[in-house]
C-alpha cells in the first residue's frame, strides 16, 4: 500500500511542477504572439558577404 | 452653344491608341502605376514613396522583403523630414519610452501597416538600417514593434522618421500614452489552467470509489479524499472566487443574475464535500465541484474572444495628431497638443489636421472637414475665419491662432453628451439574467418545499437533501449555452469581417428593428469617386487635362487627374486658378480652361453649372464635360430591399447634391436628412428610441460617433482596419455591408438557439432536481449528470449556430 501512496506523491509533484511552469509561461508572455515566432523562426540568416575573411 | 455638341462616350474606353497603354505595376507595392511610372534599376514604381523604400532597402541590403512574399510595400506618401520632431520633446518621451538610460532605451510603436511575413522580416531588421537600433521586435497579433535602441547614438524621432520611410508609418496618438495594457485576459486563463489541472486530478482520485473498493482499502480512501480536498482549495479560492464576487455584488445591486445559482451550487457542493470527508461520511462531491469550475470557465474563455489589433473605444484624442508645431520666440518648436493655449501661434501642414478651434492667420487656407461633419468637398477659409478642431488643411501650410485649448474645442463637446457618459452596463436587461431570475425562484421553491417534506418525514436527512438540491440546481449548462451561441456567432461573424466588441452586442442586435445609415464612407465612398467624360476629346487632349489638373488642389480637380491614365512630357504655362470658377493654362500652345460654364464658354446667360460638373474648351471651344459624382458601393441595393421597412433613414452630413440617387436606392418610405450635424444625428436616434424602436446606426466617421455611441447598437464601416474608426460597438468591413442584413438575421437565429440550449439544460436539472429531493443524488450520479449536460448543452448550441451561418450566408450570392 505504501508504494501507491509513493508513487501518487511523486507524480502529483510532477505535475504541480508543471503546472507552476505553465504559470510562469503564461505571466512571462510568451503566449501573448502565436504567430510572430512561428514565421521569425524560418528566416534565413544571410551570410555577410562583406566580412573580411580571418 | 452649350453641351448640346456634345456625342455622349463613356470615359475609360475613349482612350485612343495613339498612346500604347500597358498596365505596369509598381514593383514595391504590386498596384498599377497610374499617375505616373519611375523606373529605378529596371524596377517599375507606381510613386515616389515606393522609390524611396525601395532605395533605403537596397542601400541597406535589405532586398528580402521582396521575396518572401508578393509586393508586400504598402503606397505610401512621403513624409517632411520633421514631423517626428516632437518625439524627442521630453513629455512626449517620458511617455513612450518603457525603459530609459543614457545608452539603453526601449520602445514600442503601433503600425497598422504590418500585414504579411515580410513586415516582419523588415520590422525585425531594423538594426542593418541604423547602427543605433539594438534589437526590434514584432508582435504580428497586436500591430506592433518593441525598439530596443542606443539613445546616444539614434534619437526616438530618427526611428519615428525611418519606419516611415520605409512604408512602416508609426501611429502616435494620445491614446497610446494612456493605453493600460489588457492584463485580465490571462487571468482568466490561468485560473482556468489550474481548474483544468485540478479537476483532472481530482477525477482520478475519485475513480477508485466509483469502480468499488474493498473494505481493507478504507484507508488509501481516506486518503484519496483529503487529495481531493487539497486540490479543491485551490479552485474555491482562486478560480471560483469571481463567481462569488460578482453574486454579491449583485445582492448590493438587489438584483439576481445567473450568478447568484451559480455560487449558491458552487458552495453548497464544496461546503457539503468538506463535512463529508471531515466527518468520513463520504467521498464527497468534489470532482462535480472541479469540473464545474471548469466547463464554467471554459465557457468565460470562449466568449471572451477579442480582436486585439482593433480598438473599439476610441474617442477623439486617438483622431489628433499629438503634437503640433507651435511658434516659441521665432521659431517652430513640436508642442504636445494638450499643453496648447488660447493665444499660440501653430503652424498646420498639408493633411494634417487642426486640433484646437483658431483662427486662420494667412489670407487662405483650404480645409476639409469630411471627417467631422461628412461633407465630402473642403470648404475655403479667409483670414480670421474661425476654422474648427477636426479639419485637415488642404494645400500649402498654413499658420492659426489657438482659440480654445482641445478639450474645449467645438468638436469635443460632442463627448461632453450624455451618451457618452453611459457606461457600458445598460439597463438592457440580458436573456440569461433573465432566465437566471425565474430559475432562480424556481429552484428556492423546491429547495423549500422538499426541507417541509423531509422536516416532517425524517429530519436527520434534511440538511443533506437542501445541500442536494442547491448542488444540482447549479446552472452549469444554462450558463454556458450563452456563452458557446454567442462565442460561435462571434467567431463565423469574424470570419465574414464583421468584428463585434463582445458576445453581448449580439443580442442586441437580434433586438434591432430601425436602422440609419451615414451617407459618405457608409453608403458612398468619399475618397473614389465616380468620373465619367464626355465629348470629342483625344488622347493627347485627356493628358493635357491630367497635366493641367493635376496643378490644382481643388478636389474635383484631383478626382479628374486620378481618373485619366494618358501621360504626356509637355509643359504647362500661365497656370491661373480662379476660385468658385475653375482653373487656366497653356499647354503646348493651346488655351484651355476647365470649370464651371460660364468660366469655359464666356457665356454669362447660362444657368449655374450643378455641383459636380466640370467643362473643359480648348482655344474657347467647349470641348468636353467631365461629371464627378461620389460612387456608391456595390450591391446595396438588394441589402436595403431585404431590410425593407427596418430601414428608416438617411443621416447625412453633406449637401442634398445627390439626394435623387439616395431616393432611388433607398426608396421613398426612407427619410433622407442632409446637412445634419453630428448632434443632429445624434438626437435623431434618441428621438427614434424615444418611439420605441431598437436602433442600429451604421456610420464611418467621428461626425458618426454620437450617434453611435448612442443608438443601441452602433456599426462603423471601415475599408481598412488598421485606420480609425469612432467608438463602436462593431467594426464592418465596406466590402460586407451588402450582408448586414444578414448579420441580422443571424443574430436572430442565434438568440433562438439559445432559449433552445436553455430548455435542453433545464429538462437536465429536472432530471437531477428529482434525484435530489428524492435523496438518491449519490456523487456517482451527480458526476456524471453534470459533465453531461455541460457538454450536451456546448455540442448543441456550437452545430446548431454552424449550420444557421452556413445556411444563412450561403445565401449570399443570390
């Protein structure tokens, strides 16, 4: 029986870990723009051809 | 003599071959070049403005943005080099900027050009173009860009000017000073995320009980149920804590909402579980109790769907510029508008608008007051005419003596109205709170009467049978019916561009039986008008007027210019503009003369030339006649035939000139006011629900927004969202207006799904009601009759407003 009460404890403080980091995705804004980070992600960086080459 | 010689020909098809016409278009932003065609490294603009973004972009290797999508540019004029001045003036500063110190400063602008991937690509650029631009940053939902930036080596204003020269014109108004930042939204979703959480949870520890376990395992229940209780803490407290709140503070308004049931269930569920499991009499009913908070929440986070890039409570303070040029010892210094006083000298450009009521210091000024009063054409002021807030200066600048500081000014005392003063809570009396007040009673009724019954029968069993009736008389499913029908309707309507302030605007709407219409910007579009030519011209002659015109700030002048596509290298000598009459020049040897009758044929006998009408003669021959008639958008007419009767008028800010056309679209029981000032319209809505009627005011601009404000409820037409609309409680797009009666009928529809989303949620608390007071509510029974009603009562109302809007607009192309 101990084993039950075990192992519900470690899996409730799993998920209350997650859901504090849910928390502290939602007031830190980073759901605020669903769409900008979707787009930004897919642009190229283009090599700068004007650096010297060390 | 007179246009009799005239051989009738419609304009665009008189263009003659000897000019070859192939249709370019401008390689910035993708519209056809119609004024006039540069060419920069075998690249075609429409405009000067393209030009020089596209410059800027290239010098600064930032070539991209034209490939990842289409033409994204938007045409764009461009900007003197100081109009950003004043955002460098340190109130102004002080005001924008989010974090400030001598090398590290952040800020954030407005655009509402941003429209597509490559504004983003551009806008997140920004540090190629200027050294001094540290990191930009896009928000594509809200329209904005956040500006970290090295003050000492960039100032605000450089940044203000370089967005706008690259087509990305930031918009700085009052507002955004004052603008608080909409924080309740995420509230709402983590007080839902921890209901969610919770609930699920709960759920889990309460299976055990339901599945039967044995009596050697009394212990892990008892454990289980003080589980369920620690979880169910947090939900009484934080996620449901609104629920109770709002019922008491609709006890000190001595009125019942649907919140009142809601908190009464809500707390007989919890109290009753928390005796149970303290006083190990049962598992309680605690995962009814979570799962309640949350489909009640859901349903909370559904309708709250807002369009953030839209603002719908805009007054006039987001229609003025924020600051002027104001004149300080000589010189011309950026002022914030509100520091303005009665007696300084300020100094108005080319479409900018005035913001106090001054008067004129030049000898003229031509100013447009279309947007404050909705007459389309600008009118002329002299020298110490009093000229009001609200105006645009047409042509050169021009200087004006402050009168009345803003907030005085003629314009805003329009706001000073009582209709402005309302709050948003009206007396309109919702269908959920009225539902809520009969449920309500019915249910105490209940919960009395069966208390006598078990009083007498067996008393022991009292208490827990009230606790029984109050817990399933919660009014789960009638509280989410609302939100689910109106939630949808939202939606569909946003997906067809009509974008409603909140879910409860819909009701009203379906109440509406009296709608009024603006005229310009509503029915007409003001900035297109129409021009139709006729008489004998030829090519070469059509591009002389284009070329002769185009000298012209007279607005019919600039209206006939847009219209011609012929271009020609001549020049014009001896321009004259002769006010009321129309204008004069010599082109390539020829005198030709374009206004009114008399001015081209030298005939005084004539009658007076109708609003609108222009002649041309070339050499004192009257060659031409060029009629400019504001357009009217399309497919009016079978919206208004729909409306029939429901359409009551015309509220009109401009001259009776097109009173004919407006009779004949509208038909003759439609009453069409002319020359009304925005209090007119104003009160002629009041006076309309004075008779009783439920009043819809479609309208476009601020000489709208009393009468939007105050009808019950108030539509502003826009073409372009971005652009400002008056204080609303719904934004169309021009392009739907063909459908509001539509949107109506929808609106209906959706009112009568709701009552039937009610009686399915009452048949359910009927079901359970008789479990209740006949003692045989077990949590087993309880926890399955809730979600069920919550999500019968969801499935219904969401399909059944899909399949009205699809029938319903489905319609639109007959």
């Amino acid at each position: 029986m101990m084993i039950i009460i075990l192992l519900i404890s470690i899996s409730l403080t799993i998920a209350v870990a997650f859901l504090v980091v849910f928390f502290w995705n939602i007031k830190s804004g980073q759901y605020d723009d669903m769409y900008t980070p979707s787009v930004r992600m897919l642009f190229d960086q283009k090599k700068d051809d004007n650096k010297p080459v060390s | 003599m007179g246009p009799v010689l005239l051989t009738v020909q419609k304009s665009t098809p008189v263009m003659v071959a000897t000019e070859k016409q192939i249709v370019t278009t401008c390689y910035h932003c993708g519209q056809a070049c119609e004024k006039e065609v540069l060419h920069l490294e075998e690249k075609t603009f429409c405009c000067y403005g393209c030009q020089t973004v596209f410059e800027i972009l290239n010098t600064h290797d930032l070539c991209e943005y034209y490939s990842l999508d289409k033409t994204p540019g938007n045409q764009h004029d461009v900007v003197g080099d100081d109009v950003y001045a004043y955002l460098d003036e340190k109130s102004v500063r002080k005001k924008l900027l989010k974090f400030d110190s001598p090398d590290f400063a952040s800020v954030q602008f407005y655009i509402p050009a941003i429209h597509c991937v490559s504004c983003i690509w551009l806008l997140e650029n920004l540090q190629k173009v200027d050294a001094g631009i540290l990191r930009s940053e896009v928000n594509f939902a809200r329209k904005t860009v956040s500006v970290d930036f090295n003050p000492q080596k960039v100032a605000l204003s450089r940044i203000g000017q370089w967005l706008a020269n690259i087509g990305y014109a930031p918009s700085v108004n009052l507002e955004d000073t004052t603008r608080e930042k909409p924080g309740t939204n995420k509230q709402a979703v983590l007080k839902l995320a921890l209901a969610g959480f919770c609930f699920g949870n709960v759920m889990l520890f309460s299976f055990p009980e339901y599945l039967g376990l044995d009596a050697s395992d009394a212990s892990l229940m008892r454990v289980f149920s003080w589980l369920n209780l620690a979880l169910s803490i947090p939900v009484f407290f934080y996620s449901a804590a609104g629920y109770f709140q709002a019922s008491l503070k609709s006890f000190q308004q001595r009125q019942v909402n649907i919140d009142v049931p809601i908190a009464a269930g809500l707390l007989a569920l919890f109290l009753r579980s928390t005796y149970d499991i303290v006083t190990a009499t049962g598992p309680g009913y605690l995962d009814s109790f979570t799962g309640l908070v949350f489909f009640l929440l859901i349903g909370r986070w559904f309708q709250s769907k807002t369009y953030e890039s839209l603002a719908f409570d805009r007054d006039f303070t987001s229609y003025f510029p924020l600051a002027v040029q104001k004149q300080v010892a000589g010189q011309w210094k950026p002022v914030v508008i509100y520091e303005l006083a009665p007696g300084d000298t300020i100094r108005i450009r080319n479409l900018e608008i005035i913001p106090a009521d001054s008067l004129l210091l030049d000898e003229t000024a031509h100013i447009d007051y279309s947007f404050v009063t909705g007459e389309a054409r600008p009118v002329q002021a002299r020298q110490h005419d009093v000229v009001y807030a609200g105006g645009r200066v047409i042509g050169p600048p021009a200087t004006f003596l402050v009168e009345k500081p803003t907030s005085q000014s003629h314009l805003t005392s329009l706001w000073n109205n009582d209709a402005f003063r309302k709050t948003d809570e009206r007396n309109y009396q919702k269908i959920i709170d009225r539902a809520a007040r009969r449920f309500t009673w019915i249910v105490l009724g209940i919960a009395v009467l069966t208390a006598f019954y078990w009083y007498y029968t067996a008393p022991a069993n009292m208490w827990l049978v009230i606790t029984s009736v109050l817990m399933v008389a919660c009014p789960c499913a009638l509280a989410l019916a609302a939100p689910f029908t109106y939630g949808s309707m939202l939606r569909v309507m946003g997906r067809h561009a009509l974008y409603l302030k909140n879910a409860d605007v819909i009701e009203r709407l379906a109440a509406v039986d009296a709608v009024v219409f603006d005229k310009t910007g509503t029915i007409t579009l003001g900035d297109k008008p129409d021009v139709s030519h006729t008489g004998s011209l030829t090519g070469e002659e059509y591009a002389w007027i284009k070329l002769l015109t185009s000298y012209s700030t007279h607005p019919l002048s600039k209206s006939i210019s847009a219209t011609i596509r012929q271009h020609t290298n001549d020049i014009v000598t001896g321009f004259k503009e002769i006010p009321g009459k129309g204008i004069e020049g010599v082109i390539a040897g020829n005198v030709i003369r374009i206004g009114s009758a008399s001015f081209t044929t030298d005939n005084r006998s004539l009658i007076p030339t109708p609003s609108g009408q222009v002649f041309v003669a070339i050499n004192g021959e009257l060659r031409g006649l060029m009629t400019v008639q504001a357009s009217v958008r399309k497919d009016l007419k079978g919206m208004l035939g729909r409306l029939d009767r429901r359409c009551v008028a015309l509220l009109s800010g401009d001259t009776d000139g097109d009173r004919d056309k407006m009779q004949t679209l509208f038909g003759e029981h439609v009453q069409l006011h002319f020359n009304q000032t925005p209090h007119d319209k104003l009160d002629y809505i009041r006076n309309l629900q004075q008779q009783g009627k439920k009043v819809l005011m479609v309208g476009d601009g601020l000489n709208d927004s009393g009468a939007l404000k105050q009808a019950d409820v108030g539509l502003a037409v826009t073409d372009d969202t971005g652009i400002f609309t008056p204080a609303c409680d719904g934004i169309l797009h021009g392009s739907q207006i063909q459908s509001l009666d539509r949107f109506m009928q929808l609106s209906k529809v959706s009112t009568r799904i709701l009552k039937a989303g009610f009686i399915i949620s009452f048949m359910y608390n009927a079901v359970a009601l008789s479990f209740a007071v006949t003692g045989h509510l077990t949590p087993l029974v309880a926890a399955i009759l809730m979600p069920l009603s919550s999500v019968s009562v969801v499935g219904f109302s969401s399909i059944g407003v899909n399949i009205a809007a699809r029938r319903i607009l489905k319609n639109k192309s007959i």
